[in-house]
C-alpha cells in the first residue's frame, strides 16, 4: 500500500521574508499552514509577509496554534493512510 504524505506549515514571530517564501512555496505543494496573529507576536514581519502573499490558511494567537495544529492533523490526518 502507498504511503500519502502531507505536511503542515506553522510560522510564528519573526523578522525577515524568507520564511514566508518557503510558506508559500509549502502551500502551493499541498501543505496546511497556519500563522501567529499581530497581537501575540514580538516581531510580526515574517507571519505578515506570509499572510499577504497568500501562504497561509489560518492565523491565531500563539496559545492557539498547538491546539489548532493537533486538530487539523486528526481531522485529515486520516487522508494519509487512503489508497
């Protein structure tokens, strides 16, 4: 039986670009990303660059994320062991 496999995408504070590209570059080959919202984040430069070239899905508080993550994956995860 193939395996299937999928990844998920979490960017969190940070300065810069470069993350957001490979975010981008993630959800265009399939992945799931979230992001940190402004409010929780110390330096909101790389989650915003992500959020404004469209490589995120979803974007909540830093005490969030986990719980949003573990979500995601038992509700797809599932999608994974199919043929």
């Amino acid at each position: 039986m193939p395996f299937v496999f999928f990844a998920v995408g979490v960017i969190l504070t940070g300065m810069g670009k470069d993350g957001a590209a490979g975010m981008l570059a993630m959800r265009e080959a399939g992945a799931y990303n979230f992001a940190q919202d402004e409010a929780s984040c110390v330096v909101f430069g790389m989650p915003r660059e992500a959020i404004a070239i469209g490589a995120t899905h979803q974007v909540a508080p830093i005490n969030d994320l986990s719980g949003l993550v573990l979500n995601y994956l038992t509700t797809h995860g599932g999608r994974s062991l199919r043929v």
